[in-house]
C-alpha cells in the first residue's frame, strides 16, 4: 500500500527560488498528498532533489538527499517538509560551478520522494534556481 497518492489528473506545483551566492541556503517543503492534505514524516523513508543545467540534461551539478543529512532532511510528524539545505561556501562555488554567465545562473530542479513501500513520488514540478553571482568575495 502506497502512503502517498499523487494524483495523475494534477501538475505538481512548480517551486522557483533565487538564491545569492555567498550565502547560506535552506528551502522547506511541504509533502502533500494528491488532495493537497500534509503526509505524516512516518510515510516517507527518503527525499532527493537534484539540480541539472536543463530539464533534459544527463548531468547532476547538485544532489540534496537524505542519504547525506547536511543536505536534506525530513522534518515534521504529522505534516512532514523536506528541507534542503547548503552552506554559504557551497553557494559561493555554485557561481563557478554551474553553468551560465553573470549576474544570474538559471539552473533546473524537482524533488522525489519515497514513501515507505520503496514507491517514488515527484512531488514538485520542474523549477528553476536562479543563482545571483556575487562580486565582492
């Protein structure tokens, strides 16, 4: 038995951030089921965003995963947010790393979930992250 259902007839909202480089980043999302009610912490075994030059790209610039808890953890009881986080060094690489010229990076990111029968879920559209470069260092 699946603990969430995610319905086929609805997007998952889309979620576009802006982060400054140089600076500490922390996102929470909520996890919804598919009639928009909070899902218990208890129903999600694991949670992983990454980030990807485009919607189509092979390659992986970021992974936030709860397999690495400095990334993301699930936080909650009975209505249960995955919260993504980096340190202000890891942003300030961000500029040199990704792809894209100054003053702004515009990179692409989802989120997953696995409830507690091992079944994924994407819980968020595609979004973007716009990552505003810094010039003082």
């Amino acid at each position: 038995m699946a603990t969430l259902k995610i319905s086929v007839s609805a997007l998952p909202t889309r979620i576009d951030v802006t982060v400054l480089a140089g600076e500490p980043f922390e996102l929470a999302v909520p996890v919804l089921d598919g009639a928009g009610d909070p899902v218990a912490a208890g129903g999600i075994a694991s949670a992983r965003a990454q980030v990807r030059p485009d919607v189509a790209s092979g390659q992986v610039l970021h992974l936030f995963s709860t397999a690495d808890p400095a990334t993301a953890e699930i936080t909650g009881t009975t209505a249960a947010s995955v919260v993504l986080t980096a340190s202000s060094d890891e942003t300030s690489l961000w500029q040199e790393d990704w792809p894209g010229c100054a003053p702004r990076t515009v990179v692409w990111w989802d989120l997953e979930v696995t409830d507690a029968d091992g079944v994924a879920h994407q819980i968020t559209s595609p979004g973007t992250i716009t990552l505003v470069h810094q010039v003082t260092r």
